[in-house]
C-alpha cells in the first residue's frame, strides 16, 4: 500500500493513472500525477514536471529481481485498488470524479481526453466529494493473471485512471492505491503456492458476473489495509499472497 496525491491543473484538469503490474517493484513508477502546473486537458504520461511519478516503495522487489535467470522472480496482479478524495476548501469544492478501468491489464490511457473515458460503458462518474470514491482491477482475460518477468511502468501502461475535471484550478485530492501480489522463482518453480485455486476460479465467475459499473466499496480498502499493517512484511517475505487476497475477494463479492 502507498499513498499520494495529485492537484487539478490550470484547466480544471487533474488525474491519477496507474499501472498495477508496475507497483510490484519498489523502484518502478508505476502511477501518474498531475501537479498544479498541469496545462492539458488529456491524460498524459509526460510534462516537464507538470506530472509527477508515484513508487510502490514498500513492494518486496527491485526491477533487477525480474528476469527469468537463475534467482531471479517473477510476478502476477491478484488484486488492486486506488481511491480518491477531496481535500481542498469546501468553497472550491466542484467538479465531477471520471472512475476508468480498462479490461486488460497492458492497457494505455495516454492521450483519453474526457469524452474518450466516458465512451467506455465501464466508466463511471462521482461528482467531487469528501467521500472515497474508488476503482479497482477487473481482469478481462486470462492472461492479465499471468506471471510475468518484463515490466512496464505507467508511461507505457495504465489501465486505472480516475481524473477530475470541471473543478477548481489547484484543488487537491488524497489518493491511497493497495496491491496484492503473487511472486515465485522465474526458472526453479518450486516454492510452494498458497493460492486455492477453486477459490481463485470462483472470484473470476463472481466478478465477471457483477455490474460492470460497480464501484468498490470502503470495507475492500479496510479489509485490505488491516491486512497489510498486520502481515504485510511477513507475508511479503514468502512465495505468496495470494491466499489472502482471495480471502479478502471472496469476502467483497459474498462467497
């Protein structure tokens, strides 16, 4: 888990834009940010400044444990969240949330202008509130639960995005983005999986079949967070954890 913050731009425009493969390493940027000196009104992966970078600074791994040589591990997405919320002054507060998922995990967002996030039937809209409003990971394919051992970072790809626009020129919004992460060895796969994977097989059915618009609720990011207080270095230390992100899943979709 890691927290940040991003500042609506000199056009009403601020973002956030995430990549969750990239939050597995501790020196990969794996989100996107505006600062207040943000001019566009698009999503961007670059800007002189004008967008800052975001780093998963509590992940187990560098990039150079990635690889598929000897020693070297491989990773996969079991689950992942980012939440926003207003806080500026209640006198500038206005404007509305856009809350974008892509259905594949290798998904760019660079360059979705407004009327390009709200094309896709998935997204939602919130107006700006104190309240969290969150979107979380919804794998579209097989493959986006594949282990991998090349990375991209939110420059190359950024499937969430949840942007602002319609508000205030330098209000700010708290965001707070929670992963869960599955890591075994790229060649020697031996270590032992804790992965129940009938479970695992009924969150995908359980998910696919939810309303495609729903928006995480606040007992996901606290089931999620207490997790990660409790026994987040432990269980990062070991081949998996995958087992309690089930757990915490199958609590959110009722099995």
């Amino acid at each position: 888990m890691t927290r940040s913050s991003f500042t609506v731009g000199t056009a009403g425009v601020g973002f956030i834009s995430v990549s969750p493969k990239g939050a597995s390493c501790s020196d990969v940027a794996f989100a996107n940010v505006t600062s207040a000196t943000f001019t566009g009104a698009v999503i961007t992966d670059s800007g002189g400044g004008f967008v800052n970078t975001v780093f998963m600074l509590q992940a187990p791994l560098t990039f150079a444990n990635l690889g598929t040589g000897l020693n070297q591990i491989a990773p996969r997405v079991v689950g992942f969240g980012v939440r926003v919320r207003y806080t500026g002054t209640e006198l500038n507060r206005g404007g509305r949330l856009i809350l974008f998922r892509a259905t594949t995990m290798d998904f760019d967002s660079s360059g979705m202008s407004v009327s390009d996030l709200l094309a896709v039937r998935t997204t939602i809209t919130r107006p700006v509130s104190r309240s969290w409003h969150s979107v979380a990971w919804l794998p579209g394919k097989s493959t986006d639960y594949d282990f991998f051992t090349t990375l991209a970072n939110a420059n190359t790809t950024s499937p969430l995005v949840i942007l602002v626009e319609g508000a205030t020129a330098g209000n700010t919004f708290e965001v707070e983005l929670v992963g869960h992460y599955e890591y075994i060895g790229a060649t020697d796969n031996t270590s032992r999986s804790h992965t129940d994977l009938p479970g695992m097989s009924a969150i995908k059915d359980a998910i696919n079949s939810e309303a495609a618009i729903e928006e995480p609720g606040p007992s996901w990011f606290q089931q999620s967070v207490s997790w990660i207080t409790n026994n987040g270095v432990v269980e990062a230390s070991g081949p998996m954890v995958g087992r309690i992100a089930t757990d915490l899943l199958r609590q959110r979709v009722g099995l």
